[in-house]
C-alpha cells in the first residue's frame, strides 16, 4: 500500500458527519440530458408551453435525483435543470435586478487556448424587493423526489456587485449604498425563511467572488472601478452574514467559491491566500467548497487560517475534464491538505458543478456519473463513510 494511502487509512476517524458537508458531496448543477436541452428549446420558440417544459422538467430531475442517490451521494439537488444560468434566474427573480448586455467584458480560457468573452451582466436599475417567491418551488419539488437529504443552491450577490462595483447599481435608486446592501439582505433572508419553512436544512451560497478576487488581473479590473478587493472580501463576509443571521442550528449552510466554470473554461488564476485570512476567519459558514483541480487554484497553504471544525470540502476532482481521476492521487491530495486541516474537517468532491448553464461542460453524462461515484468511493475509503 503506498505511505500517503496508508497513512490516510489510518487516521479514518470513526465516523462520518451526521450533518452536511457530508464526506462525499457535490457542487450542485449537473448536465442537462439532450431531452430537457431540446424541450427548452421548444419553450423558446412558443413549441411547447411553460405547463409541458415543466413537466418534462420534473421528468429530467427525477431522473437526476436517481443518479445522485444509486452513486451513494447522501447530498442531492435538482441538478439546477429550471435554471438557464447558475446565478442569472435567481437573482433576475428580485424586483430591481435586470439581466442585460453592458460593456464590461469577462474573459474564459479554456485548456486547449480557446478564449471566449460574455458582456451579459446583472444591473441594478430599482429598488431590491422580493415582491413573490423566486424558487420556493423548485425546493418542494426536489424534496418530493428525494429520499436522502436535499441540497438547494442559491448565488451570493456578490459576484453581481463585483463586476462593476457602484457602476451596476444605479445612483437614482441608491444614492445610498448601505441602503442598496440593506435591501439585498432582506429579500435574501426572505427567500431562504420560505425554503426553511419548505423544510430545506441545507443551503449552499454560490460566491465565485472570493476565489476570482485572488486573480492579479481582476484585482486590477475592481481598482479601475473604484473599489479596494481587501475592502470588499470584508464587505462580502459582512453581507453573506448579515444574509445567514439567526439561522437554526440544524440548518446548515455552505459556500462554494471557484474561479469560473463556462463550458469546460475558466476566467481566473490564483491562489486563495489574498482572501484566505478574511474569507476562513470571518464567513459564518459550516464549510467551504473550494476549488483544487488544478495549479490555478495555487496549494492548500492559505487552510491554515480554517478555523478548527470548520468544514472544507476539497474539490479535487474536475467537472471540465473527461479524465478520470486516480484513487491514489486524490488520497495523495487529502493527505497533503491535512498538513493545514484535520482529516475529520475534510471532505470531497467536484472542484465546480458540471453544467453552471444549461450549456454544460464539455464532457458526458456517464464521464460524470464516473467522477460522482469516484468521489463516494474515494471518501468511504478514507473516512469509512460518507
């Protein structure tokens, strides 16, 4: 048995968390199947109705749900397959936030030197309400479905205010930007009242700002745009705090921070280390899902700011890439990060979702059932369970 596997074994602790992050989990979309792809294609062009997308759309998540749970996640979402876009169709939900085009272009690389760029961006052109549910729904119908724990992903707003900083919100209807940070936190904390009422006691935040703040060309980007990225990781624990206030201790949330995830492409490098100290120490979180497939993503150096019992889910297995994994390589990586974190505060999975658009990442749908159960398998051997 190789030193890293063995040593591993030993330390299994004697029990897997009862409570999520479970020891194998997962980031949250998943592929489309070609099925639901074409039915949506069909909505938008008046083929079919909203009535019959649905059901079809219930038809793909149950379906997805049973994938989940035969490759033994104890974790299980709707694969976000209502959503076109990871962030856009929640946040786009509130009264105020517009989807639109602008002139603040982001760039992906994908590995094979293919660059693409979006100008799509969120704006603020009202005031924030929650005038009605956003996705209360969406939660009732994977829990119907579901029988292990459901998981619902939401997007911070972070990342919404980070492209462009005051630029995207408008100065008519916030001259005030604490009243504008104000607003958010109450429609936020009104959503996720409704999911807890709807019985979800697992919430992860979506925050791709943290980890694409680490990038020497971003940070360049947000001081063009008049904000300070030191200043604004301690602005955006504030609000993803202010927004998870009071929770129920059974109701455990997580944040999962990643540098882009775009039809296999990525748009930023960079260890954590310029946000770890803030981001560890002061996000009042039960875990983080942090991205560590590949050297963009730097060591696991900036843990030793994790607070001891403070989960973090190691995302070392990619999403973007058809090869699979080996066994001992990401037991070689848990051992590496136990160096900063104790084993019992680790856990495992995909370094993203597989499909943060309805796009998808460029890889099958049995490649990623393949990395799903590796990851259960990889866990139960290192911890003895999930």
């Amino acid at each position: 048995m190789p030193a890293h596997r063995q040593a591993a074994t030993q330390r299994q602790p004697s029990a897997a968390p009862q409570c999520p992050p479970f020891r194998a989990d997962h980031v949250g979309s998943l592929l489309r199947p070609a099925y639901l792809k074409e039915a949506r294609e069909q909505a938008e062009r008046g083929a079919i109705s909203k009535e019959q997308l649905r059901t079809i759309e219930d038809r793909a998540i149950r379906d997805v749900v049973k994938l989940q749970e035969d490759v033994g996640l104890q974790s299980v979402t709707d694969g976000e397959f209502r959503r076109a876009f990871w962030h856009v169709d929640f946040l786009s939900g509130f009264d105020g936030i517009e989807w639109t085009h602008g002139n603040y272009a982001v760039s992906f690389k994908g590995a094979d030197g293919t660059v693409a760029q979006t100008s799509s961006m969120l704006v603020v052109n009202g005031k924030v309400k929650r005038s009605r549910p956003i996705m209360i729904d969406h939660f009732a119908f994977l829990k119907s479905a579901v029988s292990r724990t459901p998981k619902f992903c939401i997007p911070s707003p972070t990342y919404m205010h980070m492209r462009g900083g005051r630029k995207v919100v408008d100065q008519t209807a916030y001259p005030d930007m604490a009243e504008f940070w104000a607003d958010v936190v109450k429609a936020y904390r009104a959503e996720i009242a409704d999911l807890r009422a709807a019985g979800c006691t697992y919430l992860q935040l979506d925050d791709v700002s943290f980890a694409t703040m680490c990038d020497p060309s971003i940070q360049s980007q947000i001081a063009q745009d008049g904000e300070d990225p030191a200043s604004l990781a301690v602005l955006y624990t504030d609000i993803i705090n202010a927004i998870t206030k009071g929770r129920d201790p059974s109701h455990a949330v997580t944040m999962h921070t990643c540098r882009g995830n775009a039809m296999s492409m990525w748009m930023a490098e960079g260890g954590y280390d310029p946000v770890a100290e803030v981001l560890f120490n002061r996000a009042d979180v039960d875990g983080f899902f942090l991205e560590y497939d590949t050297e963009r993503a730097g060591g696991f150096e900036p843990l030793r700011f994790v607070p001891k019992g403070k989960k973090i889910v190691l995302g070392l297995v990619s999403s973007k890439t058809p090869e699979l994994e080996t066994k001992d390589n990401l037991k070689r990586r848990i051992e590496e990060a136990t160096k900063y974190v104790a084993l019992e505060d680790l856990c495992l999975s995909p370094q993203c979702g597989f499909a943060s658009s309805h796009h998808g990442n460029k890889i099958t749908e049995e490649i990623e059932r393949r990395k799903l159960a590796l990851v259960v398998e990889v866990a139960d051997e290192v911890w003895g369970g999930r």
